[in-house]
C-alpha cells in the first residue's frame, strides 16, 4: 500500500499530502515490500509465532540513513503493564 507508514505515522495528514510527506521522511522508513505476495510472506511467518508468543513482533530494518525517533522506547520492558 503506497504510503501506508505514513498514514499510521501521522493520520492527520491528508491523503494528497501524503506524497509530500514521504519525500521528507523516507530516508527515516523501512524499505517497502515489492507486492502483497511478498508482505504476506513476510508476516504470515509472525502472525503464526505470534499465537504462541504474543509479544513477538516484527522488526523491519531501517536505512543506514534512519534516525528512530524515541528509539529506547523500544526497549522498554511493558509485561507489568499488561497485568
């Protein structure tokens, strides 16, 4: 789906604008899948380990280029939170 991080990244941002938008941060997203076969073929894999552990997700790689914003989020431990 054309711009779909984006979208989710900033949902407030019209869908004209989002173009735009991507010019700015692509240097920030992850490579986009070439067609839908290989997104499903790359998330089937972890929609199936997911139902024996649930906080596995999917970690995509970023561009040498990539600055995450607020990265040490990521490692924060949320397992309390969910009791």
């Amino acid at each position: 789906m054309n711009y779909h991080v984006e979208h989710h990244m900033f949902p407030m941002v019209p869908y004209h604008a989002l173009p735009r938008l991507h010019e700015l941060i692509k240097h920030d997203l992850p490579v986009a899948n070439p067609s839908m076969w290989h997104a499903y073929r790359e998330v089937w894999p972890v929609l199936l380990r997911q139902l024996k552990y649930e906080d596995f997700y999917l970690k995509r790689k970023l561009p040498p280029t990539a600055r995450p914003y607020r990265g040490e989020f990521h490692q924060v431990d949320m397992s309390a939170a969910a009791e």
